[in-house]
C-alpha cells in the first residue's frame, strides 16, 4: 500500500483529491493538510512514501515545503494549476519526484505516483519545454532587489537593508527593466510573479 499526505489549500479540491485517490486499491490517503506547514508536521508524524503538493498555499507554499523535505524519504509531487518555468525549475532543485498540472486526467496522477514509486520521475509534458526558455536574467543580486522591490520598499530603504548606494539601487534597478523589458516597479513585480522567480 502507498501512503500518501494531500497537501491543498482548497478545502473541496482536497476532499475530492482524497476521494479519488481512496479509490485505488493500492493507494491510500492517510493525512491531509491546508498549507506546506501542515503538510511537513504530518510528514514527519506519519512517514508517508508520498506528499502531494500544492504549490501555492498559505504559511508555507508547497515549494517551500519541498525544499525542506529535500533529503527525507518522503517523496514530494508538486501538483498545481501554474505551468512556469520558475515554478519548476524550483521544484526540480528542491528535488521533487512529480510536477503534474491540476488540468491533468486523474488516472494520470495514480499513475504517476506508482511510477515515482518505483524509482523514476515524472513531469508534465508541458512543462519540460518551459525549463529550457523563459529563464530567470537577473543575478543573484537583482532578483534580491526585486523581491525588496515587490515587499513595497523604496530606493533608500533597498539601499540601506542591501548596504549599498543610493546610485548602485537605482543602477540595478534600471538593469532590472532593461533584463525584464519592463518600464517601471509594477511591472517588474508582475514579471516576477508571473514567472514564479521569487
């Protein structure tokens, strides 16, 4: 029998995810969880072989959720409505067996988990073309402003948590919207999200 956690913010998607699985012979789901924090604290009191995940959710996104599972033997599937390339890339480095679409047929996901189960990975197809465009321009250092950028901070206040000059900020900022093709903060902010670089 595979032992599984659901982890959905979605209390109806949950209950229903769960139902579906249950119905398998050789699945079943023995915890759910509303956010990635949940989700790790059943982990560690019931060792499942699998956590299936949804990326966004609240406390703890399941992305942050998979990076800390990374080393247990518990084996993380992101399951989620967002097909980018940030997103996976992500997920690919925090090490997660499955990164399968919502949209999917649910055969396709007790499939996946017996294929995982047995030692192989499995992505949407969807999804491997995305990890080879659309990725992340900014440095280490520019996505560190942006994400200042996103948490509402002005020029001074990045400059000051950053340790850097005013001139510096405002050369990485210009550097930032050539990179993104973008003209101003919100944009940039939108690009960031929308590529699931942060």
């Amino acid at each position: 029998m595979i032992r599984i956690v659901l982890a959905e913010d979605q209390g109806m998607l949950l209950g229903a995810l769960g139902s579906l699985l249950d119905l398998e012979d050789d699945l079943e789901v023995v915890g759910k969880a509303q956010n990635g924090q949940e989700a790790l604290a059943l982990v560690e009191e019931l060792q499942p072989d699998i956590c299936i995940m949804d990326i966004e959710m609240p406390i703890k996104t399941g992305l942050e959720a998979a990076e800390n599972l990374k080393d247990h033997p518990c084996q993380v599937i992101i399951l989620t409505t967002f097909a980018r390339s940030g997103y996976f890339n992500r997920a690919r480095e925090a090490g997660v067996y499955g990164y399968l679409l919502k949209d999917s047929p649910s055969d396709e996901l007790a499939h996946a988990i017996r294929t995982i189960r047995n030692g192989r990975r499995v992505y949407a197809p969807e999804l491997i073309d995305l990890a080879y465009e659309d990725a992340n321009p900014l440095t280490a250092r520019e996505l560190e402003v942006l994400q200042l950028i996103a948490e509402g901070k002005s020029t001074k206040e990045i400059a000051a948590s950053l340790y850097l000059t005013y001139g510096t900020v405002r050369n990485y900022i210009s550097v930032i919207f050539d990179k993104l093709e973008v003209s101003n903060r919100i944009e940039a902010i939108a690009k960031l999200k929308e590529n699931g670089w942060n």
